[in-house]
C-alpha cells in the first residue's frame, strides 16, 4: 500500500466512498454521523487544493482516502471530561474512510500520518463503534470530548509516539 496526494480529477472515486461509508455507518448503528451528503464534493475539493487529501492506493487503486494536516485544529481547542496527551504540535486526521475492500487499509493510513508527526489527535462519533474499536486496535488513547463545527459531540483521541 502507499500514501499519496488525492488528484482533483479522483473526486468522483472520493465522493463513491463516502457514499458506501455512510451506508455502512447506518447499517452499523450510526446513521448520524455523516448524514445526508458529508462530506461534500466542495469541502473534498478544498481539501484537495489546500494539499490535505491523500489516498490510500494498492495496485494503483484507491482503497481509502483521508483529510491530514499538521497544526492546531479549531475542534481540538477545547476538550471536555479528559484532557490531551501533551499540548505539542500535533497532526490531524478526519474523513477517513475506506472501500472495505483490503484488510488493514485504515490503519495503514493512520500509520502513515504518525510516520508524518508522531503526535496525531482525531476524533468520531459515540455511535460510530466500529472507528472507536480501529483507534484503540492502533493504540490510540481516549482523551474525552471535542464538539465539531455544527455542535454535535465527538469522542476524542490521541497518539503519540
């Protein structure tokens, strides 16, 4: 597997993903969480301008795709009931999702991001189990509760290697 970049013109391919996501999330007891059309083809395609879209490729197809940026994120800024490893510079990962397709695909791609700042902080949904059980599988810590851009709840986690 390898990391790269997400191209503009694999927008289409993005946009299939989250679609079979927010299937899966539904039929797996969370249908809140990326409701409706979230993530939008206008907030992916910012995503990829601003270089913070990378996909996960093997054979070169793409098997999962993921929003990383390094540095302070507006939903980290406040924690509620816990508190954060450390308060170094940190990287961020949100919007990862994968085909289902290739065992082992998500967590390539959060390795990948702790390869890049070995202090990664990321978040999900109460309801969304099967994220919550890929984060402790890959060692990351509970740290309490962030609230996202619209207000809902978010568990929140860190790594730091």
């Amino acid at each position: 597997m390898e990391i790269r970049k997400t191209k503009p013109e694999e927008l289409e391919v993005l946009l299939k993903m989250y679609e079979h996501a927010r299937t899966f999330m539904a039929t797996h007891g969370n249908a809140s969480q990326w409701e409706n059309t979230y993530p939008s083809p206008q907030l992916i395609l910012d995503d990829i301008t601003e270089g913070n879209s990378y996909v996960c490729t093997e054979q070169d197809q793409i098997i999962a795709t993921f929003y990383y940026k390094e540095g302070a994120d507006p939903t980290y800024i406040r924690i509620y009931d816990g508190d954060w490893i450390n308060d170094s510079r940190y990287g961020v990962v949100h919007r990862i999702t994968s085909t289902g397709n290739v065992k082992g695909a998500a967590s390539f791609c959060l390795n990948w991001a702790l390869e890049q700042c070995g202090n990664i902080r990321i978040d999900t949904h109460r309801d969304n189990i099967v994220m919550q059980h890929l984060l402790d599988k890959n060692g990351f810590k509970y740290c309490g509760i962030v609230y996202v851009e619209d207000g809902t709840e978010r568990i929140a986690y860190q790594k730091v290697v």
